[in-house]
C-alpha cells in the first residue's frame, strides 16, 4: 500500500516539470502554456528509503522491494474551475480520486514564463484554488442534502448520518472554512472519508523556487510557510529545475550534484515523508533471504490488519507476529543475533505495529 498525491496548482506554476522529475518520464509536456495537460499522467515511483538497503544486506536478500507511491499531474486550475472553466469539472474528479493533494505554489521570478493571472503571488494563487475546490464542495453538498431529504424521510439510517456530516461540512464552508477543518470522532471517520469532499483532504504545500534557493526557500516560501501554519498543513521547498536535473543522473552523479547545491537529499525524498506524515502512514519491513520489502500502513495499525496489507488470509488467520525492532535486528546483524539477544517478541492481535518493524506473520491458512 503506498498513496495516492495529486499534484495542483495554477498554470505555469511548475506541476508538470516536478511531475516528470519525481516519475522520472517525459510523460507530462512542459510547456509554457495553460492546459498543456489535458489528461491526469499517473506515475508510481519507488519510496526511498535506506532502512530497507541495510536490511537486505544483512539477510542477503536477492531481491529489493520497496512500497509506491503515485503521482498524479492535474491540469491547471483555474479561476472558475467549479463552474467548469478550463475543464474544470474533468479536474475537480481527478482531485476527488487522491489520497491528498499537493499544492504545487510558484515561488519565483522569470519573465520567460508567464502567470495565468499576471502577476507572482503564491498566497493568492492558493487562495483561488482553495475557494474554487470550496465552491465545487457547495455546490456538491447541496445537491446531496436535497436527493437525501427522501430517504430520511423513510427512516434510511445511513441517510440520516450522511446529512449529518454534510451538515457539519456546509457550516465550515459557509464559515469560509474548508472542510478539512472540521472536528470528526473517530466514528464517523470512515463515513466522512466516503464523502470524498475536495477540502477534506489533507493539503501540502509545494513551494517551487529557483535553484539557489532550494536549500534555504525565500521570501516567498517563507510567506506560504506562514500560512500553512496557521492552516495546520504541511510545507516542502523544491526547486523543480534541480529535480528534473536530478532524475537525469545516475545515483552517484546525483550525491554529487546535491552536495554541489548544499542539499543533503533530492527534493523527492522529502515530499513523500513529509506526504506520509500528512497522512499518518509507517512502513514495516518483511525480510528473508529471497526479498527484502517494505509495507506501508496507518500509524497505529494492529498487527493482524497490517498483515493483511500482506494477503487478507493473513489478518483472517492471524495467529502472532515474530516482531524485531528496526535497530535491534541491524544490532543483532540480522534475525538470529536479535533473538539471541532477546530482541525478538512474539506479539498478538492487540499489538500497535510500530515504524520500523521487521515482521514475521503466522496464520491459519
């Protein structure tokens, strides 16, 4: 299980260039013109992350396999967008398919490349699409609470709860208030999330800025960080230009050039932990001499459910896991020198996988 992110912005603000530097693909056209992507690219790429190498190294693993993400590059947004403008309704359900959304914000200056809306201002650009995903939420749930009104009527259980919770939607955006802001008991979570609202979902912001500002952001991005802040929302400064340069380069070019910028990791690396923390997501590991792979599941995760991340037979015959923490087994040198050091637990159905983890299910087939 890995996520999906859906890459928006307005035109021109940098989406497709970081799309095909974090994809590693010349799927999505660049190009200095609003609506040069007509269809959402999909891309998955692997999620780094160096815990699984030294794992596999240890138990000399023949093969890696890391968790995914996916990408998904959705054409500019533009004023108007919930009223259909630019083919806005196509986009708006592409953003409705996304796990989150990563709001990719211009924070530079070039006069090579036009703004839709001539002019720089990265707290006005999210601004506009928050209003139009706003809007398009309005527009939603006003037509939803109206088809319910008959099956309340009915006594349809289900239907009283959703009018519930768009109830409690509608006054947040009435407020001028997205969604995602909205406090929801673990009860309803669920339900909520079957809402699919488009300011429901978890928002990071992406400040694209100009190379030398990569490591450090500007004005700008200081600006936005100011925002989202006060928002609760997560933040990642990138340089798209230095991405794409990046994903041009083989692994030992790339440490080079990252050294050379006085960056200490590519700007993908930080986007999908920053996603994952935005999320509540934690990889556990499964490793043996044949793979060595990594598995992503929410913080707080039972053991049985985590396997079944695995194969639903798994969680159904859960018997226990051999649990190794991640520093005890690269300790230990591996599985046998963690249980000899008493680093190996068995753990049962009410364990809370930890991130990290080094798992081995038993199960009734």
């Amino acid at each position: 299980m890995g996520f999906k992110m859906g890459i928006v912005g307005m035109p021109n603000v940098g989406k497709s260039t970081l799309f095909n530097a974090l994809t590693r693909t010349a799927a999505a056209q660049a190009a200095n013109f609003p609506f040069c992507t007509i269809e959402p690219n999909v891309g998955e790429v692997a999620v780094p992350d160096p815990r699984l190498d030294k794992l596999a190294a240890i138990a000399g693993s023949k093969q890696i396999i890391p968790t995914r993400m996916t990408f998904v590059d959705i054409a500019g947004l533009v004023r108007g967008a919930s009223k259909g403008e630019g083919l806005g309704n196509q986009f708006l359900a592409n953003i409705r398919e996304c796990d989150a959304i990563a709001h990719v914000l211009r924070c530079f200056e070039d006069d090579d490349i036009t703004h839709v809306e001539g002019r720089i201002d990265p707290l006005a650009d999210a601004e506009t699409i928050e209003t139009e995903l706003m809007l398009a939420d309005l527009e939603s749930i006003e037509r939803r609470l109206a088809n319910l009104s008959r099956k309340i009527k009915g006594g349809d259980k289900e239907a009283v709860d959703q009018d519930r919770l768009l109830r409690l939607a509608l006054g947040a955006l009435e407020a001028g208030r997205p969604a995602r802001t909205v406090e929801i008991a673990a009860d309803d979570r669920r339900a909520w999330g079957l809402l699919q609202l488009l300011t429901a979902k978890p928002v990071l912001f992406v400040c694209n800025v100009e190379e030398n500002a990569a490591g450090t952001g500007n004005g700008l991005s200081a600006k936005v960080a100011e925002m989202a802040a006060t928002q609760g929302a997560g933040i990642v400064v990138i340089s798209a230009k230095i991405e794409e340069e990046i994903s041009q380069l083989d692994a030992d070019e790339a440490e080079m050039f990252l050294a050379e910028m006085g960056l200490n990791e590519a700007g993908l690396s930080r986007l999908i932990r920053a996603g994952y923390a935005l999320l509540g997501l934690q990889t556990y590991f499964t490793v043996g001499p044949k793979e060595a792979r990594a598995w992503t599941i929410p913080a707080n995760t039972l053991a049985p459910a985590a396997a079944g991340v695995i194969h639903g037979d798994f969680e159904r015959g859960f018997i226990r896991s051999e649990t190794i923490a991640y520093d005890d087994y690269i300790a230990g040198n591996g599985e046998a020198g963690a249980r000899e050091a008493g680093k190996l637990r068995i753990e049962g159905k009410t364990y809370l996988v930890k991130d990290g983890d080094v798992l081995h299910f038993l199960f009734n087939a």
